[in-house]
C-alpha cells in the first residue's frame, strides 16, 4: 500500500505542468491562456508561487468547463484557479491595482503581455498605481498597498502615495483590512516599516480609529522585536503584534481600534488579556516587591501567559533586571508557561 502511494505521488503533476495542460487544451479550442496577477509578480520576483491565476481568452464559459472536465483529475489538487476573461488583455490589466500586478504572461511562449511598465516597476523596486479613477473606487488598496510595500520591500512613487493619503477609507470590509493587515505584521522583514506607512498615510486614523503619537518608537521597538522572536507559534506571534499595535492606555480607544481592525475573537482575547495585565511588569510598578511577590506572579499567571506578556514588555520597553527577576521566579515556580 505504501509503495502503491509512492508511485502516485511520483506521477501527480506539478501545478506548472497543469497549467500548461490546460493552455494547450484552451488553444486548441481557439482560446489562449495566460497567467496574470500575483502569480507572474511572484515568478518574475523569484519567489514560490502562491497561487496560479489563469485566465482564458477567446472562450465561451461552456467550453472553458468542459476543459476543466475533462482535467478534473489534475486539477482536484490544483494550486490555482482558471477563469474566463471577457475583454482584451489590456482590460484585464487596466483592472489591476498596481503595474507590478498588471502583467500577463503565456505558459507555453514564455511571452509577456506589459501595457503599463510593471517588469520594469518590479526591475525598480517600485509600486505605481495603473489607473486613478480605479484605485479611487476601491478603497482597500490603500492597505494593499502598504502590505505590498512592507512585504516586498518596495517604494512607493509620489503621485500613488499622495492619491493614497488623500483617499476616503470609509466603510471597508473589516475580514479584509484583518487578512491584510495581518500578512503585513507576519509577514514583512520589519513589520514598523508597514506601522509607519499606515501612520503616515492616516490609515491608523481613518480605518483604526487611532492616533499612537507618543507611543510610535515603543510600538515600532515592539513590532520588530517580537517579529525576531523565535520558539514561538504564528497565533502567538500575531497575538504580540497586534498587542504592540493597539498598546493604547485606554479600554475604550483600545477595543474600537481591535474591532475595526477586524481581530478576530480568539485573537481580541489574549490581546485584551495581555494589555490588561503588562503595566505589572513595568519598571513604575515592579519596583515594588508587591509587584513582584510569588502571591502576585501567581495571580497574573492565572490570567496571561506570562512568557507572553514579558515577550511583549521586552519589546515594548526593554530589557531590565526587573524582568530578568520576574522571569527567573517564574520559571522556578513553574508558571512561566
């Protein structure tokens, strides 16, 4: 049974393979295929493939599913998707967001369709918006485009990134702002640099609700910090990034930001329950031996993850034997967690 499955496994198609199936099958239908989006960005960027993008040309929607019939063995673990494209190739681009999102490329030439410059804004470094009126009725690329530029390490050109500050954030779906904003904390080498875009771009202000002012260097120390931390799960790492997010000293201002952030409830909890408990841990209030009592580090426990919550103020405010202390006692008393 084990070598039956080796054997399987060994025959099952690459996606690129299938996508090249399903070009020549479109072509022989009179159509064309071509990949388009974030996948021609990520093969042109040299990174894994998320996700393949097709989409067919020159078909009708009856014969595009018959295609995936008779496929539908490959394609039952297809990473990817086909879908029919009515316009011409230029219209499809002029839909996108960004030039770097705007190329098309032939799976079986090797051909590139670019109408907007986009290898050349991916050879830059560089994120352009393709149409103004577009960017302006959708809203959200404004968040795009700040986890595209913390993810990827790109610059922003002047006129996108002054269209952006000036758009209206209103009214945005909050699973969205939450899958993006999340990518961008997890996902970015240096989570601040994307803290201090959507600061600069008034994103924190207009969708978030939320002004850090003073609290921008601590907020930026904590993200980074945590986003370095090793020996701990993605849920906890999220958990202390949004945590450095919504440090705000406020229950009210603090729970406005979670919701329109969209956190989920899982995740609001354990953020809720670390801000809730950390000033403890501070220098203004562990001073006192109170504070630092095994009476008052068993209560805390009893409510947060303690290794949670000094990961937190570690990169909130540092390191300081205070902390080192606290550490210690809770190892030794077995609640360090």
């Amino acid at each position: 049974m084990i070598r039956l499955l080796e054997i399987e496994s060994t025959m099952k198609k690459s996606d690129i393979e299938i996508v090249k199936e399903l070009a020549q099958k479109v072509a022989e239908e009179g159509g064309r295929l071509l990949l388009k989006g974030s996948t021609v960005r990520e093969e042109l960027l040299k990174v894994p493939v998320t996700k393949y993008i097709c989409a067919a040309y020159g078909l009708s929607s009856k014969k595009l599913k018959h295609i995936r019939y008779i496929l539908k063995e490959e394609l039952e673990y297809f990473n990817g998707g086909v879908y029919p494209a009515p316009g011409t190739y230029e219209d499809t681009c002029g839909k996108q967001d960004f030039t770097i999102n705007a190329v098309l490329k032939d799976p079986l030439t090797e051909e590139y369709i670019d109408p907007f410059l986009g290898i050349q804004d991916i050879d830059l470094r560089t994120l352009r918006l393709v149409d103004k009126e577009h960017f302006k009725e959708f809203p959200l690329s404004v968040i795009e485009l700040v986890r595209l530029s913390s993810t990827l390490n790109f610059e922003i050109e002047d006129s996108t990134y002054n269209l952006a500050k000036d758009a209206n954030l209103s009214d945005l779906n909050k699973s969205l702002v939450w899958q993006k904003v999340s990518d961008l904390l997890l996902n970015s080498e240096f989570p601040s640099v994307g803290f201090l875009d959507m600061y600069n771009l008034s994103v924190l202000r207009k969708v978030l609700d939320f002004q850090p002012y003073f609290l921008i260097e601590g907020i930026c120390n904590g993200l980074d910090y945590v986003k370095a931390v090793r020996n701990i799960t993605e849920e906890e790492r999220i958990i202390l990034l949004v945590s450095c997010l919504a440090s705000v000293n406020y229950e009210r201002e603090r729970q406005k930001t979670l919701t329109n952030l969209g956190v989920p409830d899982r995740i609001k909890e354990q953020v809720n329950t670390i801000l809730r408990n950390y000033m403890s841990f501070t220098s203004s209030y562990a001073t006192s031996e109170l504070h630092r009592s095994d009476e008052a580090l068993k209560a805390i426990s009893e409510k947060a993850s303690l290794r949670l919550v000094l990961i937190f103020v570690r990169g909130m405010y540092g390191e300081t034997d205070i902390l080192k202390e606290i550490e210690t006692r809770a190892r030794i008393l077995g609640i360090y967690g």
